[in-house]
C-alpha cells in the first residue's frame, strides 16, 4: 500500500497519536522481520500502512493513524533515507506531533553505528608506492621496469608453451592501478576517516584490508605477452606471483591500514592483530582477497583439507584459507552488531568496487547504510560519479548517500 490509501482515518487525540504510532511501528516491524524481508523505510512504511488498515477493519481504533500521517507515509515510502531518518521526519513538527517524533526517534537512534572503512591501505597511496625504491617489489620504479618471463602458457587452461632463457623475453609489470591512487585525492579520503574516528560518535570501526596470497601461492598475476584477443583462450600470457607487482600480498610492505591515518591515530594499525581500540572505540581489522567483504564464497579442496572453508576472507598470515575463518557478517554479528543492531556508515577506496560490492552485499543481508561520499574517492571523477550512481540505484530505500 502507498499514498493511494483513501480510505476514512479516525481522528486521535495527541497523547493517543503517540501511542498508537508506536505500537503500529513495532507491529509493523516485526512484521517486515518476521517476512525475512529488508528493514527499508519503503518496507516500514508500506507494513504500517497495511498494519493501520487492518486494525481499522477489526475496529482497533486505538492503532489507528490520523490522515497527515497516512499522507506522509505513503510519500516516505519512496524515500531513499534510512530508517532513523525517516522516522524522525515523518510526522511534521508542529506542536501536537513533536513529542510523537521524539519518541519515535529515541527508540531507532538507539541502533549502533558502524564506521565501515574499505580498503584504505597503503598500497593504494599512489604517493606511498612512488616513494618505495626502484628495486623494491611493488614500487612504482619497480613496476615500470621490464622484468624476465621464463614462461608463457595458455590463458584459460594454463598449459606451458614455451620456455624462456634470461633475458630473452622481458615486460613491464604495469597494470595502471597499481600504481596507486592520486595521492591528494587519497589524502582527501585519509582526512575523512580522521574526521569520522574523532568527532563520528561510532560505536564501532571495522577496517577492510586486500590481503593477497604469498608469493608461492597457487594464485597468480596475468600479463599479456601479444596482442592475441583476450577472448582466445590460447592466448599467451605470463603468470606472475602477486608480491613481484604489489604491495598488498602476505607480507606486503602495502597491507597496512594507511600511514597517513597512522600518523594521526597511532592506535590504528592492523599489525597487532584482528582487535583493537582507537581512542576507546574497539575495531575490527579483517582481510580479504576480493572486492566484497561479505563474501561468503567456500572452497573444498586439498589446501582446505577436503573441507568447506571461507575462500577469500579472514585469511591466514600466508593469505590462505584458515579452518576457524568467519564471515564478516558472522564476526559483526557476535559483536552484536547485525543487521536488526547496527547501520554501516561506509568511507573507503574504490568507491566503484570495493566500496560499492560491500555496502551493497550488506543492504542484501538487511543492513541499512550510509554512504559518506567525501569519504570516498575511485581511479578518476567519472569512476566515482558511476560507483555513487550505482549504490543509490541498487542500495534503494536501504542506503542514504551523504556529502
């Protein structure tokens, strides 16, 4: 149901109104609950709605709600706020309603909020990876100079074809990207995460980091080594441990939440472990080797000892799957902090990417969040521009997009 609702509202008294909004929005969320569905404004709304009209036909005039407040739900259910936000602008703030507000409000503000901090690690500096030496693995003067390729295999089957000698087929390990992001535009979003951790009111922080397997590991870099098609699954290609050209692998100089934070908040740092506090608030770090920090993707084989275990998060020290590994929707969770408990307010790099595919995966899993924009910054404007569009067309009611 919607703002087609015409049917006739009984007048309430104040002190009526606020009691029957209240008891109408509990029914109307354990109801959205009890449906499994996700906990939007749109959902609320329209479950309110349908909850009002039912107890008008059973003749439980004490849940009724007025007129205005019909008018206003059903224009709120389209609405891209949270559910905080909503429900503090819903009714008008007139003398008769304030107080119903108020109300209203103090129960949802009670939900924690969640600093979700995607993934700005020193790797993406492009300032820190330019400042490395030229003969260290991952630096941009590293990168930028051509390298030995003993050998070539197929793309997709990746059988040998040809065996190099030194020196005899040599490429540059430049992917573009991993060169780092622009370094003011990566200040900018270091500033913001300051910001939010001194002055934010979080209740708690979880740090995202790319954690990519070590340098023996099955998993490897694809480069190019002709112009065949990349659709040919013949094509030529070399295969090259992560650690050659990036810092982000096991043991990476770049896995390290970034030095720029650091400076400002030396309490913040991955290097102690998954737990931690900064200026009293207690965090959460939590590796990862995809652009989603809440895959749940399991692998079964022989390096997972025939068992299912998570694939690419909450990874060894090697950046191999662990026995005991958790989801990230698990490890908030037993914090209490799940879906029905928590808003993830999220700030991060690449806004395109890994912000985009967490923020969006935990709207599917029923939490609200907040994207903070200024907080959040991709290879170039239009990059950004497109990862913004897309969580607010895919994130819906769910997600509230802030400067």
């Amino acid at each position: 149901m919607g703002s087609g609702n015409s049917r006739a509202s009984v007048a309430v008294s104040p002190v009526q109104s606020d009691d029957a909004l209240d008891v109408a929005y509990a029914r109307a969320r354990a109801k959205v609950l009890k449906a499994g569905g996700p906990k939007t404004p749109a959902a609320l709304a329209n479950a309110l709605l349908d909850d009002d009209a039912t107890t008008a036909d059973d003749g439980e005039d004490a849940h009724v709600i007025d007129e205005d407040t019909h008018k206003t739900l059903g224009k709120a259910a389209t609405d891209g706020r949270t559910v905080t936000n909503f429900w503090k602008k819903m009714v008008p703030a007139d003398g008769d309603t304030v107080a119903k507000a108020k109300v209203i409000a103090q129960g949802l503000d009670a939900k924690k909020k969640v600093l979700m901090v995607i993934d700005v690690q020193d790797g993406y500096d492009g300032d820190f990876v330019s400042s490395l030496p030229a003969d260290a693995p991952g630096s941009l003067g590293y990168i930028q100079s051509k390298h030995d390729i003993r050998q070539s295999v197929e793309l997709a089957s990746q059988a040998p074809i040809e065996q190099f000698a030194a020196g005899q087929k040599r490429i540059k390990l430049d992917k573009v990207w991993n060169r780092g992001l622009d370094g003011a535009s990566f200040g900018r979003v270091t500033d913001r995460v300051v910001k939010e951790i001194k002055v934010g009111g979080y209740d708690f922080i979880c740090f995202t980091y790319d954690y990519l397997e070590k340098s023996t590991g099955d998993e490897k870099g694809v480069f190019p080594l002709d112009k065949t098609p990349w659709s040919d699954p013949k094509k030529p290609v070399a295969l090259v441990a992560y650690g050659k050209y990036l810092t982000i692998n096991a043991g990476g100089c770049g896995t390290d939440v970034s030095g720029r934070i650091r400076r400002e908040l030396p309490e913040v740092t991955n290097a102690r472990g998954a737990d931690n506090t900064v200026l009293g608030t207690p965090c959460l770090y939590i590796r990862k080797q995809v652009d989603d920090g809440f895959n749940e993707r399991r692998e079964t084989s022989e390096r997972t000892r025939g068992e299912s275990w998570l694939d690419d998060i909450d990874l060894d020290d090697n950046g191999l799957p662990q026995p005991k590994a958790q989801s990230l929707v698990e490890k908030l969770t037993a914090r209490g902090l799940g879906p029905d408990e928590a808003t993830l307010h999220f700030v991060g790099v690449v806004t395109n990417r890994c912000v985009a595919s967490t923020l969006l995966h935990g709207v599917s899993l029923g939490y609200e969040a907040v994207l903070l924009e200024g907080g959040c910054c991709a290879a170039d404007d239009k990059q950004h521009v497109d990862g913004v569009k897309n969580i607010r067309e895919k994130g819906g009611a769910a997600v509230e997009v802030r400067p």
